[in-house]
C-alpha cells in the first residue's frame, strides 16, 4: 500500500477545492464470500472526519489519474470527502471472477459498508459513477446498505432485455461486441497471453483507442455465436447472452426495473438525449417516485445533450457529435454532483423533503432553444400527445419521394414498398449509442430502402418533450423483419439532424417473453418505441420521419427466417410493405407541449 501526494495540473485544476489530497493504494477489503477486492482511497491532507463516496468500476481504478493528476476522485476529497475507487470483482487488482452485474448487488452493499467505517469518515455514505459505474450505484441500493445515504447516477441501464444488450429484440451489435473484445483484452493481458490479444487486435479499427470500432469483416461474421468461442475465456458470459435471445428468468436475475421498491434512498439521475440509456434514467426517476417509502421525494432527474461518453468530470463542451448545442451546454457535472452530496451527506443527512432538493426535480435541457428549463414532473403533465400520420401515393422512397407528415389522417393510399438486403444494409449514421450523436441523415435517406416522409414547412415553432411512439403497419416476405425508424429536424439549409430512433423485430412484437414469427404477406401493426426528447423545431423547419429494415452495426442484421439470434449462417433478402391508409393509419404520436404566448 501507497501514500502519494496529489500535484497540481490537469482539466479539474480549476475546480480544486480547499482540500490538499492524498491517495492511499490497493486497499484491500473481503466479500463475504471470502474475495479480495482492493481499492484506492484519496483523502483530504487535513485530519478530520468526512463523509465518504464510493465508486465502483470494472475499468481501472486508476484509469482517470493517468489522464490527469488532479482527477474525479481528487475533486471530491479537496472539497471534503473521503473517496474510495475500487476494481470490481475480477478485474485488475481485484480477485475473483467477473462477470456483468452479476455481483455488483452484494459487492456494493459490503463495499459501501467497509468504505463507511474507514478512519477519518462519519458514516455517512454517498455513491457515484457513470454506466457500468451508474448500474452498479442502483443494484447495491437494492440492498438497502444502513450507511448508504444517496447516490448520482449519470448513464445508468435498468438491464432490462428490452434495452440493454437488445434492444426492441435486436442485438447491439456494434458497441457490444466492441465492449467484449475490449474486455477480453484485459482479462487475456492479465493472464500474458500475448497471442491471443494480438488475434483481438487484428478486429479493430485502430488498436490504440479504447472500444475502438471494430473492422467491418469483423462486424459482419457470421454466426454472431462464433464469438462465444473466438473471445472464448475472455468473455465468457458472452454465450450466455447469445443462449438467451428472448425476456426471462436469466433476465431477470439483474434487470433492476423489477427490483425498485427495493430502493429507499434519495437519488439525483442523470442521463442525455444521445445516451443509450435515454429510455432508462427517467424510468428510474418516475419508478421510483412511485415506489420508494421514505426517500419518495427525495429523487431528481436531469437530462442533457449530449452522448454516452460524455466527460462528466469536467466543463464539458457543448458538443454532440456534428452539433453545438451552445454555452449553456457547457456545465461541470460535478460541480452538481458534489452539491448533491453536501446536502445529504454535509448538511441535511436523509432530507426527503421535495421542497428542499438542491436541484429542481426534473432539470432538462431543451435542444433546438438550447437552454435549461426546470420541470416538476416526467413527462409532463401539460403534453398534448399528437398524431402525425405517414402519406403518399405510393413512392417515398428516398427524400425526393412524395412522402409527407400531417395531422390528417389518411384515406385510401397506396402502399410504399422497398427491399431490404441484408448484404446491403443502412448503415448507422450517428444515434444512441456508446460513441453516437448527432449526424446528418441525408446520405441515409437517399437510399432506395428508405422510406422518407417530411411534414410542411412549420410556420412557428413546435415543442416536442416526452416520449416518442411510432405506430406503424406494415408487412413482409419473411418469417422475420426489423423495422427501424428515425425522426429528423430538417433544417432550411437542408441539413436532417436526427433526434431519435427506434427498432422492434417482429418476432417481439406482442411479446418479448414468447417471440413468435410473422407470416409472410400478413400486415401487422408494430409499436416502435423512440423514447424521450426535448427539442423544439423553429419555424421554417420540417419534421421528418423514415423508415427501414436496418441500422448496422448499431444493431445486427435480420436473416429474415425467424431463427434465434446468432444461429443464421445466412442472409435473405426481403420485400417489406409500408401501409397508410384508413384501415391502417401508419403515424407517429409525438409529445407537443404547448408553447407560452409570446415564445414563438
């Protein structure tokens, strides 16, 4: 074990508390299972008791400081907190097995409380971390540790099969697949096998960045099984996410939307617009508004622009991938964090009172006016949820077809037809995903497969906050289609900046428990779940919705038999039919919120 003295530099330098900071290395706790779990703790130079907060991460403990010397960590403890990093279970200085999630529950819970009775704490404890980081915050508060006192999630998955590794049914292919490579990497490093990490390098794109994408002959391979035995000992858990395609008890062990009235401490949840976990963060807030006892008010969701990886430890740029959402986009999270923090752990330890949150209850960030706007509740109450429905005379394919959007529900239409060719597939083009954001549409939307229908020129502005739906009917030639769908703002330069998507694959289209095939030719009516948004479209702007069969390597590529996922060795074309017509309105519901006088 270590003692080390922080020196000054790095992108917090300027955040720096009161606090000179020292680190004490690899210390070393026992589960109760008998595994050593070793962690770095940074304390303040000067003597005294302070509350403590934990994180939890399976990347490194470490992984921050070699970036800077004056880290998340060290920013905490200069304002006044005792902070403990650890390895999770298995991973680097940590022993034992790791394998996704699995231990995060009890782990967190004895590490919470062996960090809580640490020399020089009060016993009071907070949690922080993002994704992985985030997840583990939420499944140890299910085990109601008597320290705990509140935790800040940013980026947190419920591990829902809904959303997590599948989503709407598909696989993630694409950052999945990266992650477990990645991850396999350093289990293989750990063991020095030299030759086998070279075979992982030869996958990426540029083997000296972290999760780097992978190579397109990579991505392509089939079956997707074949990486259960080509990541082998690395990733062993990865079979078991292919053997288990559809909901279910293996599911359910982790997924913490089941497990929330478990949770009782105050929580602030923050997420983004371009974040993978945009459906789960404000279910998390409104889950447990509804099912926590003591802490029910105490809980606060904030949503910005930004992506996945977003550098939440400092004044973060107002960029999203193309886009600049502007100054206000720019705010150091943890300056919120530790704010948090002090007013539960410094100042009113387990305050529920929603009158007294140190932050509104639901702060989100309103792309298009960028700026922030405080709110009172999820989705909110004053939404008009409105129809838009899909029209034409049978041609949308591409954005020079006649496809529109309005308000007017459809007569007798013809149909939209295109082929999907798996051996072709729309590629992604910005999204929620890890690496993801915003990205113009138009190369996507000039494609024969993509169907396109764009609303008139709006003559003031439209707020959109809430959740998005896309209700659409259509069918196909085979056992199995994927059907895609991405809304856009399209601006008078022509730009389609994409706010939202969504997928469902077909077979999941009554339920994700017992998926069943379509029957060839038979038109169904499928739900397409885009989720949450804040953005208004100005005036002289359009809105846009298309729609495909596919997003890859976001998502795996149907073979259109039916056939769980990761068994096909082959890929079969398949003619898909859009309908819009009376019988069958296609449309999308959208979240309008009524605009103040004076605002357009």
């Amino acid at each position: 074990m270590g003692r080390h003295t922080v020196v000054s530099g790095g992108s917090l330098e300027g955040q720096r508390g009161a606090f000179g900071v020292v680190r004490e290395d690899d210390l070393a706790m026992t589960t109760r299972d008998g595994v050593v779990l070793r962690a770095d703790v940074y304390r303040p130079e000067e003597p005294g008791r302070y509350p403590v907060l934990v994180r939890r991460t399976p990347y490194g403990k470490r992984v921050n400081d070699l970036a800077a010397d004056f880290s998340e960590a060290h920013y905490f403890a200069s304002h006044g907190y005792v902070v403990v990093v650890q390895d999770t279970r298995g991973r680097f200085a940590s022993e034992g097995a790791w394998y996704p999630f699995i231990y995060e529950a009890r782990d967190g819970y004895d590490t919470i409380e062996w960090a809580a009775t640490l020399p020089g704490t009060t016993g009071a404890a907070g949690t922080f971390g993002q994704s992985y980081g985030a997840i583990s915050q939420y499944l140890a508060a299910t085990q109601r540790p008597p320290h705990l006192r509140t935790c800040v999630p940013v980026s947190a998955y419920q591990l829902a099969f809904e959303n997590y590794w599948y989503n709407g049914g598909a696989l993630e292919l694409g950052w999945m697949l990266s992650y477990f490579v990645n991850m396999a990497e350093a289990v293989l490093a750990g063991e020095g096998d030299t030759e086998a990490i070279e075979e992982l390098t030869k996958l990426k794109v540029d083997p000296a960045v972290r999760f780097s994408a992978l190579t397109e002959d990579t991505l392509r391979h089939l079956p997707l099984r074949d990486w259960a035995d080509r990541l082998g000992r690395g990733a062993p858990f990865l079979d078991d996410i292919l053997a288990h395609p559809a909901d279910g008890p293996y599911w359910w062990a982790t997924d913490l939307s089941r497990q929330l009235f478990n949770i009782d401490v105050p929580m602030l949840h923050i997420g983004s617009w371009y974040d993978i976990a945009n459906r789960d963060t404000p279910n998390f807030f409104t889950g447990l508004r509804e099912s926590a006892l003591a802490a029910r008010n105490g809980h606060a969701l904030m949503m910005g622009p930004w992506a996945h990886q977003l550098p939440f430890n400092q004044p973060t740029s107002g960029g999203t991938g193309d886009i600049d959402f502007g100054p206000e986009a720019a705010i150091s999270l943890v300056d919120i964090e530790r704010r948090w923090f002090d007013h539960y752990l410094k100042e009113h330890p387990r305050k529920d009172d929603a009158a007294g949150l140190p932050v509104a209850p639901v702060r989100i960030f309103v792309m298009g006016e960028n700026r922030w706007r405080d709110e009172r509740e999820w989705p909110l109450a004053r939404t008009e949820y409105t129809s838009y429905y899909l029209h034409s005379d049978g041609s949308a394919n591409t954005l020079n077809g006649d496809g529109s959007l309005s308000a007017d529900p459809p007569s007798d239409e013809p149909a939209d037809r295109y082929r999907y060719d798996p051996e072709d597939p729309v590629p992604t083009a910005g999204g929620r995903f890890v690496g993801g954001g915003v990205a113009d549409q138009r190369k996507n939307q000039s494609r024969a497969d993509v169907l396109v229908y764009t609303g008139a020129e709006l003559a003031e502005d439209l707020e959109i906050t809430g959740p998005i739906t896309v209700r659409l009917h259509a069918a196909t030639t085979a056992a199995d289609a994927d059907f895609v769908a991405v809304i856009s703002d399209v601006r008078p330069d022509g730009y389609a900046q994409n706010l939202a998507e969504g997928i469902v694959r077909g077979q999941f289209r009554e339920s994700f428990v017992e998926p069943s095939p379509l029957e060839p030719g038979v038109p169904c009516e499928f739900t397409i779940r885009l989720w949450n948004i804040s953005h208004v479209f100005r005036a002289g702007h359009r809105l846009r919705l298309h729609v495909t069969s596919s997003d890859f390597p976001r998502w795996d590529r149907n073979a259109g038999t039916g056939a769980p996922v990761g068994t096909d060795t082959a890929l079969r074309a398949a003619e898909q039919t859009v309908f819009h017509d009376s019988r069958r309105p296609s449309r999308i519901v959208l979240p309008v919120v009524p605009r103040p006088a004076g605002k357009d």
